[in-house]
C-alpha cells in the first residue's frame, strides 16, 4: 500500500497541473487572437466555402448601349436630371459602361426621396439572394474628376454599391468613398473596415471589387471582400468576416438585391460636401458558389 501512494504522487501532481497549463496556453492563445468584430461568433463562417464559381447567373456589361444593359427588368434612377444617369463611352475599358450623378440641392437628382442615382437588379430573378445562397458579387467602379477629401470637410460616404434588403429597408452591406478611403460596411452587423486607404491615385480609373458572401439568418454566414487595384494582376482579399449573421433586415424581408451608382444619404453642401459627384461602374457580375472546390 505504501509502494502505491508513493507511485500516485506524480499522478496526483500531474492531475494539478494540466489543468493549469492548459488554462495558461488558452489564456495565451486568446491573447494572441484578434478580437472579433461586433457580431462576430466563434463559428465556422466561410469554412468550406468555394472560390471556384460557376456560370455568371447575371452579367451587366452595357455593351448594348442601353441602360438595361439588354437585360429586362434592370431598373434605373427615378431621378428626372436628363445626366442622373447615362450610357458612356470610357475609352478605357470596353465599349461602354453606365454613368450615374448626383448634385446636392436639386430636386432633379432625388429619387425614391433622396439624392441618389442608382441602378437594381430587384425586379430580376436570378439577381436576388436569400439566406441559404453563396453568391460573389464582382464589379469595376472608376470614381469621375472626384475632388478629394480636405481637413475641415464632411466625413460622411458617398455610396457605391449596395446589397439591399427588399421593402425600403437599410441594406445587408455596402461599399463607400469616405473621405479619401473607400469603405466596406454592414450595418447590422455594425462592423466597418476599410478596404482602399487612399484612393486618391486611382481617380478616373477602374478599380475593382468583389465580394463574396454566405447569406445566413444565424452565424454559419459570412463576408469576403477583394479588391484589385490599377496595375494589379490579382485580386487582394481584405476583409475576412466569419461567424455572422449576414442576413439580418430590420423587418421581414423575403428576398435582397444589388444597387451600383451613387446614393448620398447624409451629404449636405451645408457641411461642406461637394455638391456633385459622378461614378461609373461596368462589369458587374453575380456568380453562384459551390459549398466546397472540386477536388
């Protein structure tokens, strides 16, 4: 009996202090993990999502000419300015791409009750997404004569890109020039990151995006944001935000969709802002993706 309490004795040691050092190298491990955003839960999120798409479900390239872009059913401003919105000529990539305008103070570039120009894909089937769908959102903006940010100026974005929820509600996420960066948001999720720092460089010229995204009601969702910049090969993902519910309406919504131009929701020419702006965008793509690459 005595023979077996001396050999427990490294046992009843070794009880003691796993517990321990297993309690330290967590502590160590949580030290070292970035904190998770707002929203953010240790789920898995885009793990096992593919990168490979299929066929384009939507593909708005304007080389018809026309602002539907020969697709029925994608709308355009309600603005009544005869430049809210337009077909042009870039000269720099493809035939054409479409042009939207926004002037403060004139009640000629407001549509739906604000000044905003804004094309939508609401009205077409296969440019919708539900919780349940894995989609990649890809198109090229080129911000046009943009005057920059200056010390003293408003803070507020001028938005280019939406994904929306439907009835009128706050969208799912969107990208924005605010200040001289441009901006990723979702405002749910109330998370915020910057995707270009300086965009300043790249005025009157194409700049590419792509976001790539889980839609779920609970927190297997995620978000991927990828940008390629002027004189850039590849794509350079930015922002990775795993874990979230990227589908979260204010009220019952049964269906989101995409919005590109300009929409200047809390811009004021009494705070400073620059009464017009112009974007163009070309493009723009709606790619379904698989659950996992094929191997």
């Amino acid at each position: 009996m005595v023979g077996l309490r001396k050999a427990s004795a490294p046992l009843l040691v070794a009880a003691l202090l796993v517990p321990a050092l297993a309690a330290q190298a967590q502590a160590q491990a949580q030290a070292r993990t970035p904190a998770r955003p707002v929203g953010a839960t240790p789920a898995t999120g885009c793990a096992g999502l593919g990168t490979q798409p299929g066929p384009a479900l939507l593909d708005v390239d304007y080389e018809s000419g026309t602002l539907d872009s020969g697709v029925p059913g994608l709308t355009t401003t309600h603005a009544s300015a005869p430049d809210a919105s337009a077909v042009v000529r870039p000269g720099d990539r493809g035939p054409y791409a479409v042009e939207h305008r926004v002037t403060l103070d004139d009640p000629a570039y407001v549509s739906d009750g604000a000044p905003r120009s804004e094309s939508a894909t609401d009205l077409l089937p296969n440019g919708t997404f539900r919780p349940g769908d894995s989609e990649r959102y890809e198109f090229s903006a080129q911000l046009r004569d943009w005057q920059p940010y200056r010390p003293g100026g408003s803070t507020t974005g001028d938005i280019f890109f939406q994904g929306k929820y439907g009835g009128g509600q706050p969208p799912a996420f969107y990208l924005m020039a605010k200040r001289n960066a441009v901006a990723f948001r979702s405002p749910q999720l109330d998370f915020q990151e910057t995707v270009v720092a300086d965009f300043q460089p790249y005025v009157d010229r194409w700049m590419d995006f792509r976001v790539d995204v889980r839609w779920a009601a609970d927190d297997t969702g995620c978000f991927r944001v990828s940008v390629r910049l002027p004189g850039q090969c590849d794509y350079r993902q930015v922002i990775a935000l795993d874990g979230v519910a990227t589908w979260k309406p204010s009220s019952p919504a049964d269906h989101g969709y995409l919005k590109w131009g300009l929409y200047r929701p809390s811009e004021s020419t009494a705070a400073g802002d620059v009464p017009t702006r112009t974007v163009r965008h070309d493009g723009i793509r709606i790619l379904r993706l698989p659950d996992a690459d094929p191997q």
